[in-house]
C-alpha cells in the first residue's frame, strides 16, 4: 500500500473530536477504512444511477436496493473490519453497476457526469479511488458537514431497514429516498439548501424505517411487555448474543432448544427478553454483562461462544481467550472469526456454534439479580391511566428522555450522575445501550411506575416519539414541546444519529445531546440546527438538572 493514512469523525470517540487518521478509536486500520471509503463511493454510483433509473420509470429490481443497505450498514462503526470481506462487497457492488451502466444505455438515458458514475470499477484502482474518496472531500466545510449529515444518517436508517427486511417487512419509498439522497450527496453542485432539505428529509424518512422495524418486530414477536430480566447465570454451558437482530435470536432459540445449552443476550440484545414470541423460550436465561464496550472483560468470563449479529464489535487482544470462539453474520466481520451466511429461505445454521458451546463450561456470574424493561409504547399505553393520573396530581412532574449509546470514556459518567441526582418526580424513558450507565441503580418507583421506563433497542426511541405524540392528544396540546418531556440524548455513532435527525423531523426542539457534539458538523451548520431546532450539548450535571429537570 503506497498510503497509510485515513480519515474517519463518524463516531463520538473520534480521536480529540477532530478525526482519526492513522487509527480508529474504534481499532478499525487505515487499510479497512480505505476499502470502506471505496464501498460507499461505489454504493453511491450505484444508488445514482438507480435514482436516475427509477426516475424514468425503469425498474431495478430489489437486489440494488438490498445492496445499498448491506453496504451502508456495513461501513457503520465497530460493524466489519475484516478487509476481504469489505472487497468482496466492493466487487459486486462494480458488478451491480456495470448492470446499471448497460440497462441506462439500452434505455437511452443520459447519466450525470459525477465520478462515482464514471469510475469503471477496475481493480488495478481500488487503491487509488479508495483513497481519494476519503469522506467527501468538498472544499467547503459545511457542504461537507451536509454531506456527511446525510450520509451517516443513511447508515443508522439502513441498519435498521436491513432488520425490518430480514423479517419480510420493505418499503420502497425509504429505497427510493436512499438513492435520491445518495445520488444529491455525489452531485458535486449541490447547494447549502438542496443538501439541507436532504438532511431534513434523512429524518423523515428514518422515522419510516424506524415504524417499518417496530411493525416488523411486533407482528414477529407480539408487542414488549413488562419483564423482569435475571442478570445472574445457570449451571449449563452458554452461547452469549451481541447485537440487535431479533431473527437471529429467534433461529438461535429454536435449534438450541432441547440440547442443554442456555441463551444469554448481551448489549442491545437485552429487549429480546421483552417480546412474548422469544421470552416464552425458557432456555433463555438472562442477559449477561454490560454494554458493548465492556466485552474484552465479560467475553472472558462467559467462557461460552458468542455471536455477533451486528456492529459494536471491540477487536480483541491478541491474548483474548475467547477470540477463537467469536461468530459474526450479517453485515459484520472480522479476520480469523467465522462467518455465518443465511440460505436463500434466510435459515442460518448454528451447528457450529452449538457444538463448541457443549465443550465449555457454564458462566461465570459477574452479578446477580434482576433488570426491569419491555415499556415500548403497547406497554406504556396499557398503563396510560395511571402515567396520566400520575401526572395530574403532580406524582410525576417531568419525562426525561435519555436514549441513546453507551460508550467508554470516562465523560460518559455524567448520565450516571444526571440520572441518580435527577429529583424523584422524574421518570426516565431510556433505549439503546445508554441504560446500561443507570439501568441497575434501583432508582425506585411512583405510584407503581418504575422511574426507569426502558423501550428497547436505539430504534425503539421510536416508541417515545410514538408515546410523545398520545401525550399531545391527551392532554390536549397544541405542540409536542409544551409537554413536560425534556430530551438528554447520548450519541455514539449512526444509529443515534438518525434517531436524533427523525426526532427533528417530527418537531421536536430543545434537544441536548453529548458527552461531545458531532466532530462531522461544522460551525455554520451546527449553528443551523440551534437556530431552528434549539440543539444543544450537555454542560455539567448541575446546570442540566436545573435546565432540564427544574
């Protein structure tokens, strides 16, 4: 390799909050992240030729689509480092768009002159053309901050489109804004206005995506009811799994059941419990350890093999025990750990899997008791009386909306904080891993209602949007922001930030978000979004408390 620099600010880790160029906080190397630069240039040719496609009336088929979302969610922090497998995306991504070249040239239609549509694909130049995509490299930086606005936003919204499409569930309107938004973000005249419209319209449509999840989960699954999760391990030997797919899970179960192995979730796998269709599994145990970036320690202890079913992968050290006995499907890998690949039905097979956890002995427990959550929006307005009532006679005075990602730096800390000295007529409304900083403080109750409130996964923030707007109509305001609901939002990487974007598309103002501000947004257009949207960071502990919870 003739470069061995990078360039990558999509995480909140970034290195000093300007940018990792050497390595990624996250462990992803400088080659990884060429080939990554690469795939989203090629999936953006791809995605311009099908919007130019589409808008003449010529079907792609659903295979485009499919591969825009795979390659989006696979460029997503902590999902894939492994070199090869990114490649080979790369190779059929080119096969794809030579596909599209040949039909736009037997149809007759004139393609825009941009260098993602032009580039032939050929492999003498992957080197060369992943290293001059690098991030978009507009000369002005709030073209570029837009830009990546969207882009990032794409890659929360594909992450949770690809769940939604596992379970049979599409929407070829969120395709179709995916190409648009991809083919706006390769125009290189694209204006301040068009690329802001498209950074609106990101938010939209994430909201679609996030609906299209919720309904596939809930017909799948039933609707997340109130469950008490054990924290604690059995006897029997475990498989311990990562990430978010709930049909991997649910495959999981079904071939483990009988066979004296026990199931344990671990990070945002932890609302699988909450669903009647997965909780009624009784070899599924509990959930086992903490949030994604305490793996190193709590991948030791399982003693078991683990699955990955999605990002938040932490490479492990060279001495790790458990390196050996790591299975990643989906869009995530890594070199040396084997990939499990659905058939054409989308049955995988976790005979491997199930074999070596036979040879292993059980967990070692590292606590002991039990968490509280499934309050998605079915559950929440099945206790709609008592939360109103709560709320009337004063019981409960304010919501405090904290979602969002859990992360390992030690500002991280402050929601720890924030939510242990928050006043005792708050209740929280949590999703994501950012629960995993308060989720087990036993913060008590009001009237019977835990004053932890967690929905599930970082898309079931769509659940208190949903909840947001009941309460809008029940207590008849004439705007979302005039209820006593605060949003204080810990962001990590893309998932939360179309989760931030469609809670702006949907009104909301005020929003605070941290430890740290977006490294990708640029002065101009962060003072944009506080203009319209009142967005702001968080400052101390004290001064928040008083601002939000006062």
């Amino acid at each position: 390799m003739t470069e061995n620099k990078m360039f990558c600010f999509q995480c909140q880790e970034t290195a000093k909050g300007t940018g990792c160029t050497i390595q990624g906080v996250c462990g992803k190397k400088a080659d990884t992240s060429r080939w990554q630069d690469l795939l989203l240039s090629v999936t953006r040719g791809v995605a311009t030729i099908a919007d130019v496609l589409r808008n003449n009336g010529v079907k792609t088929g659903q295979e485009v689509g499919d591969y825009i979302v795979d390659a989006l969610f696979v460029t997503i922090t902590n999902a894939n480092f492994d070199d090869q497998a990114i490649l080979a995306k790369v190779d059929n991504g080119v096969r794809i768009k030579r596909s599209l070249l040949d039909l736009a040239a037997q149809e007759g239609i004139t393609l825009p002159d941009y260098q993602e549509v032009k580039w032939g694909g050929e492999k003498a130049d992957y080197e060369a053309e992943g290293n001059r995509q690098g991030v978009l490299r507009n000369r002005d930086e709030d073209l570029r901050s837009l830009k990546e606005l969207t882009v990032l936003g794409l890659k929360g919204m594909a992450a949770y489109y690809e769940h939604a499409a596992r379970l049979s569930e599409r929407n070829e309107d969120v395709i179709a804004f995916m190409e648009k938004a991809l083919a706006t973000v390769s125009n290189p005249a694209a204006d301040m206005d068009t690329l802001l419209a498209t950074v609106m319209e990101t938010g939209k449509f994430g909201v679609d995506a996030m609906a299209l999840l919720d309904k596939a989960n809930t017909q799948a699954y039933g609707n997340p009811e109130l469950t008490r999760v054990n924290i604690g391990t059995g006897s029997r030997p475990g498989i311990l799994i990562s990430g978010h797919d709930l049909k991997d899970i649910e495959q999981l179960l079904e071939q483990t059941e009988g066979t004296g192995i026990d199931i344990y979730t671990h990070g945002e796998m932890l609302p699988a419990h909450y669903y009647p269709q997965l909780k009624k599994y009784k070899h599924l145990i509990g959930n086992y350890g903490n949030a994604w970036w305490k793996q190193k320690e709590e991948f030791e202890t399982f003693n078991g093999p683990i699955v990955f079913t999605t990002n938040c992968i932490v490479p492990p050290s060279p001495k790790a025990s458990y390196k050996d006995r790591v299975f990643t499907t989906n869009a995530t890998g890594f070199p040396g750990w084997k990939h499990i690949v659905a058939d054409e039905d989308g049955h995988k097979d976790f005979s491997e899997v199930i074999e070596i956890a036979k040879t292993c002995k059980a967990p070692t427990p590292i606590e002991q008791g039990e968490i509280i959550g499934g309050f998605a929006h079915a559950q929440v307005f099945a206790l709609a009386d008592q939360v109103v009532e709560a709320v009337k006679s004063g019981a409960i005075r304010k919501f405090i909306v904290m979602s969002g990602c859990d992360g390992r730096m030690k500002s991280r800390d402050y929601y720890t904080e924030f939510a242990t000295r928050l006043p005792k007529d708050t209740v929280i409304l949590t999703s994501g891993c950012a629960k995993f900083k308060y989720n087990k403080l036993n913060l008590g109750d009001i009237n019977g209602i835990p004053r932890v409130l967690d929905a599930g996964q970082c898309n079931d923030s769509y659940s208190w949007a949903v909840v947001a707007m009941k309460l809008k109509e029940i207590f008849g305001a004439n705007d979302i922001n005039d209820l006593p609901i605060e949003f204080n939002i810990a962001w990590y990487e893309q998932k939360a930030v179309i989760v931030l974007l469609a809670l702006l598309s949907l009104g909301i103002r005020n929003i605070h978000i941290g430890p740290t501000l977006p490294a990708f947004v640029s002065p101009n257009v962060l003072k944009v979004l506080v203009d319209n949207f009142g967005l702001g960071g968080i400052s101390t502990v004290d001064d928040d408390l008083e601002r939000m919870a006062g």
